[in-house]
C-alpha cells in the first residue's frame, strides 16, 4: 500500500468511525484504536499534504480565520413556523388541514433549542453552510460549520443537495464549558442556545472546534427532486447520506397521537441531553405539503406547538431598585441563581410597590420563577425571569 492508499484507508476508515459513533450512536472501534489512525493521518498529511483530502477528518479541529461573514440568498427561504399553544389550537391545525379535503398523517419532531442552518453539497462534498438569517439572506458559516462532526463533509452518495436543520450544544457540553469559563473568571454563557449562536459567529473555526457543537437535520427543501413522497421517508433518506437526524422523531396517525406525543415529550424535557422548547408538527405527505403551500410567513402544513412556562423555586436573597430613564423606580429580586427553559436566572423583576405588598415578597422567601414563552429579558452572565 503506498502514501496515498494508506492516506484514503485512514480517511474513509475514521470517516466512517465518526459517523457510526456520532450519528448512529454505535462505536465501532476502540478510543485508543481510534487515537493511533487519527495521529497516523497528521503525521502523513503534514509530510504529504498535497495528499490531504478535502473531506479529511483532521479538518475538523477548525483553524480557518476569515474577516467577515459573507451573506448568502437562500434559493429557497428558510420560512418560520406558526405557533400554537394549546391541545385546542393543535386541534384547530389539523381542522383546517381536513377541511382541504386531507385525510392527514403526521411526523412529530423535537423543536431543539439552537439555531437553523442550511447545508449545501455538490457531488457529494460540502461546499457552504449558511444560517437562517432573515429567512431571505444569512450568513455563511461554511468555516465553522466543518468543525462540528456530525456535519460530514462529503456524503455517501455524490449528490447536488440541500439539507437544512439545527445547530445546537448539549446541555453537558455547557455546563462543562461554564466551570471552565468560572475558573478563568470569564462570563458565564446565558444557555445553550446563545452558547451555539455565538459559537458559530467566531471568525476564527478553531473556537467553534472547541465548544463541541452538534447537529440534528430535519428538513429537504425538494424531496420530489428524487422521489421521495414522505416527510418521514426524507429523514430516513437523509440519515442514510450520513446526516445526523433525531430518533425521537414520530410518524403518527391522527391528531390524537400528536397531542400524546406533545405531553409526552413535555414531561420528559428535562430528562433530554439537550434544550427543546416544543414539537413541531408536519403533514406527512409531501404531495399534501405541496397543495396546501405557503403564506408569506409560514408553510400551511406545519406547525410548532411551543410548551407552557416552565416554573421553578428558589430563595429571595435581596431586593434592589433600580431607576429607570423616566424616573421610575422599580424594585427587582436577587436570588438563589436556578436553572430555569435552558438559562440560568438569578434576578427577576418585581414590578412596582404595590406589587410587593400584595404578594407579601419579603427577604429570605421561598419564590416561584415562571419563564413564560422560553423567553426573558436581557442580562449578562445570567438573566432575569419573571415572578
């Protein structure tokens, strides 16, 4: 076997080695195994590197700087999802879906706590990643994007495709960097999802490299391109080209089974390894999809059933006031900091006076702090909430 051959083994060998254990969550070789290919390939490639492949794993570690991020047009938009809050207005979806006369089946995802991106591929090999941006233009993130290992940078089979999904980080990948940030005395990151966010915007890949980010696709703009009449059919579709996509996902029957599916999940957040703030519920059958189309905003067949408030209780440590620009004054918690929808809260706002009085808020209460929406207002290194 000459430099090369052995270069191509290494390559596809460890390629392989990270999909089966970062997508299909199936290790097939050892740790230390694994350890002595990846330093054979460095050693090759830096003696070699005319021989470096473009989907060489050892690209992963990131290291590319780039000045500024160049805006990308989505050939098709990257559209938002209708809210509904309720199992009524779950109901009301499917009504309006039968009324076009469907008799409809649906797939139930995860809604995860990150931030969208498309992936593009030619003949197989990445050639650009993109965030959602306005829907119309994002950003190219294509340099960070190939640090992160569940994004592979060439697919099983050689084709032209579009994939679009979430960039996310885990709930211990956060934690792990927080006592790391603590220790050096930098800023907390507020919660996973502002943690990916900014992790994605660094100009230099080799910090992305390092905050372990994830991905889960879910979405093919134009699965009739190569004849899959599914929702369900295109997830297995893309899986099968090396995409990481959720096994909680769930092809159901009737709307009954959505809103199972909705408590069910509801109940079991907490337990996940990563933030959700909801499901999103998609008409199954993509010839169905492409009857009912579009709004402006949103597509007709989908929609995103967001949970209620989560709600936690912590000690009341002190109450301050803070002045604002019209003069008002307004009295605000300090408290036990607490986990709360993915943040860490350790203020919330009061209100105003008479507020106090009526709920009797005093120093050294136990309080309960409601996050309404997945939503709370601005903060450094922890953020305020709501009681």
């Amino acid at each position: 076997m000459d430099t090369k051959e052995r270069i191509d083994y290494l390559v596809d060998l460890i390629n392989e080695a990270n999909y089966n254990y970062h997508v299909l969550d199936n290790p097939t070789i050892e740790d230390q195994e694994y350890d002595n290919y990846l330093r054979e390939l460095y050693t090759l490639e830096e003696k070699y590197p005319e021989l470096v492949r473009d989907d060489s794993p050892t690209k992963k570690i990131g290291g590319e700087v780039i000045d500024a991020f160049k805006k990308v047009t989505h050939e098709k938009p990257m559209m938002s999802l209708s809210n509904v809050f309720n199992e009524d207005e779950i109901k009301a979806f499917d009504e309006r879906i039968r009324k076009e006369g469907i008799n409809p089946e649906y797939v139930c995802e995860l809604k995860i706590d990150g931030l969208s991106v498309s992936l593009k591929y030619e003949k197989g090999v990445l050639i650009s990643a993109a965030t959602r941006g306005d829907g119309i233009t994002g950003e190219d993130i294509t340099h960070n994007a190939k640090t992160i290992k569940t994004i592979p940078l060439k697919l099983k089979e050689p084709l032209d495709i579009e994939v679009r999904g979430e960039i996310y980080m885990s709930k211990k990948v956060l934690e792990e960097l927080n006592k790391e940030r603590e220790i050096n005395n930098e800023p907390l990151l507020k919660n996973a999802r502002n943690a990916a966010a900014g992790s994605i915007r660094q100009l230099d890949s080799s910090i992305a490299a390092k905050r372990k980010l994830d991905t889960f696709i879910y979405h093919l703009p134009n699965p009739e391109d190569f004849g899959i009449n599914s929702h369900y059919e295109a997830i297995k579709f893309m899986k099968n080209l090396g995409f990481k996509t959720n096994s909680n996902n769930k092809l159901v029957k009737n709307i009954d089974e959505v809103i199972s599916f909705c408590q069910e999940y509801e109940q079991k957040r907490a337990t996940l390894p990563y933030d959700i703030d909801g499901v999103v519920i998609k008409l199954n059958n993509i010839n169905d999809q492409i009857s009912l189309g579009f709004t402006a905003r949103y597509p007709k067949w989908a929609t995103a059933y967001k949970f209620p408030a989560e709600e936690v209780v912590t000690r009341l440590k002190d109450i301050i006031f803070t002045v604002g620009r019209t003069g008002q004054v307004t009295p605000n918690a300090i408290l036990e900091p607490v986990r709360l929808a993915g943040s860490v809260i350790s203020r919330a706002t009061l209100h105003n006076e008479d507020y106090v009085k009526m709920k009797d808020i005093r120093v050294g209460d136990i309080v309960s702090i409601i996050k309404a929406g997945d939503v709370i207002a601005d903060g450094p290194a922890t953020q305020n909430g709501e009681m």
